[in-house]
C-alpha cells in the first residue's frame, strides 16, 4: 500500500519545476444554486492536461540510461502528450499505444509532440494497462494510473489546493484509473488534511461505483463516448486497495449532465474542458455534494472542436 510523506511530495514538486505549472484556482457559481466552488485548473498545463505531472515525475525518477532507450506508454491521449512532452524535452524515443477510438484531436497533438503511435482494439490497449509493458517496445513503460511515480506527481497537486484553499473540505476529481484521485488524497493526508475526496465518473463506464457496489474490483461493460479521458472496463486490481481506503464514494453523471458542465464552463467561466475535465463540475451542478468548501478538479481541456461545437448550441455528442 503506497505511502506518501510530505517531504516527498514537496520534494516532487521541487523536481516538476520547468516541467509542469502551478495553476491557478479561481471561483465558479453553480448555475442556478447558491453554491459556490473552486475551480483547479490543469487545463491551463502545457499539454492541456494535468498528465504531465505524473509523466515528468515517472520520466525525471527513472534511471538515465533506461530513459536514454525510450519511453512509452498506453493512453487514450493526455498522458500520451505528458510522455510525449518531456521525451521530447530529452531527446528520447516515445511510443504510444492508444485505443482505436482515441479522439483525433489528441492524436494530432501527441504526433505533433514527436511520439510513434500504435493503434490497437480497446482490448488489447487495456491489456497493456494489465500487464504494464507491450512486446517489441524498449525503455521506460510509464503507466497512466498504477505507477508509484505518477501518484506522487499527481499528489503535487494537493499542496497547491490547500495553498489556495486551506478550509476545502471536499474535493471532487474525474476518475479515470484512479492515480489521480489517490494521488490527490495521499497528498492531502501527507499535509494533515482531512478533506474528503469523491471521484467523478460517466454512466458509459464507471467501474469504481461498480467494484463499491460489489466490494472488490468488479468489470464492466464499457462504452465508448466523447467523455473519452476517464472510465475503464474496470477498477486496476492494484489500484482497488488504495482507492477504496482513500476515496470518500463516487458521483456517476449522465453524458447529458456532462455536456451541460462544459456548456456552463464555457458560458459562464469562459473555460474550455474536455469531457472527463468537466465531470467534477457535473457532480457539483447535480446537488447530491454537500460541503462548505468545494473544489472540482478540472483535469483538462483537449476536447475535439466539433463534439466542443455540438454540446455549445445545446446537443450531447454521440460519441
């Protein structure tokens, strides 16, 4: 079970200088409520992404001489632009498997950054995820969620929270494999926090409701949808432990009350988020989170334009 010190994490942060951003925390009123929330903006990362975090803490950790060999990993597209970003940074090799249903705005940009792209069925990405490595590629294998690394990057993110909010006492993150989530709380904990944290999922695939339900990491059937950076067949069997201690319950919202997120970030908040960015806002916006002080992590912004343009003039994107 993954432990983090507050020494650790600060140290973590000292090393991601350069790499990633400290960003900005502003306020958002809840449409048609009196509730006010804060707003963590990973949108406004390099990448458009908060990946980045985990990637350079993995990549930076890692012994030199495997970097020097290559890095790669398996993502649907912002950890794939995290990984990409700081190969590129070093002059390394990088290679990214995606799923075949990978929007192509985050192909685009992961072959702008440089990387190698393999597209495989969604089985065969998950299986990746399962077995950490993939036959034929050489170097660093960094993975999305379940690396010691990548959580401790992610944890970074707490210390900056509490900086800006010290009273937060719930925070709500998209949970897509659940390093984020965890890491965020390890971090909150690490610095004497008891701020609760809920993840935030979309009823096409949310596999943490599912193993909560069941009382272990349970399967799914998953459904492809424009919410395309989080949810999962299922919980990683070694992420169930930590994030079933860790996490304070689950928000599952619709595709519908997704898209209606994004429209009021935009609207109101002049803030593009991706689908999966603006599942924390969409648990916020139905009612069913209480606190005194809220933060909604919005974890990124690379949304394909024409699904951004649908759900702008009022439509749910099919896909």
């Amino acid at each position: 079970m993954l432990h983090l010190s507050l020494a650790e994490i600060d140290d973590e942060r000292q090393r991601l200088r350069g790499i990633a951003q400290r960003t900005p925390l502003v306020r958002f009123a809840i449409p048609d409520s009196a509730t006010e929330v804060g707003l963590k903006l990973e949108t406004l990362q390099p990448i458009g992404a908060f990946k980045i975090r985990g990637a350079g803490a993995a990549i930076t950790g890692a012994p030199p001489e495997l970097v020097a060999r290559g890095v790669y990993t398996a993502s649907a597209g912002n950890m794939a632009q995290g990984v990409a970003w700081c190969a590129r940074a070093l002059d390394v090799p990088c290679t990214v498997i995606v799923p075949e249903h990978a929007p192509q705005t985050k192909i685009a940009a992961i072959e702008r950054l440089g990387a190698t792209i393999i597209r495989v069925p969604f089985e065969r990405w998950w299986q990746v995820l399962v077995e950490h490595a993939y036959p034929g590629l050489d170097g660093l294998f960094v993975h999305p969620t379940s690396d010691a690394a990548v959580i401790t990057g992610n944890a970074t993110m707490a210390l900056e929270i509490l900086e800006d909010v010290p009273d937060v006492d719930t925070v709500l993150v998209p949970f897509g494999g659940g390093g984020l989530a965890c890491g965020i709380a390890l971090g909150l904990r690490a610095s004497g926090s008891d701020a609760r944290v809920v993840a935030c999922e979309v009823e096409t695939a949310a596999p943490f409701a599912a193993s909560l339900r069941a009382g272990h990491a349970s399967q799914i059937e998953y459904h492809p949808s424009f919410v395309d950076g989080i949810g999962g067949r299922s919980v990683l069997a070694e992420m169930w432990p930590l994030a079933s201690r860790l996490l304070s319950g689950t928000v599952v919202s619709s595709l519908a009350q997704i898209a209606a997120a994004i429209r009021a970030l935009a609207e109101r908040a002049h803030i593009i988020a991706e689908g999966a960015g603006a599942a924390s806002v969409a648990a916020a916006m139905s009612g069913t989170v209480s606190g005194r002080s809220i933060v909604c992590v919005i974890s990124g912004a690379n949304i394909d334009l024409n699904k951004l343009a649908t759900i702008l003039v009022g439509g749910v994107p099919a896909s």
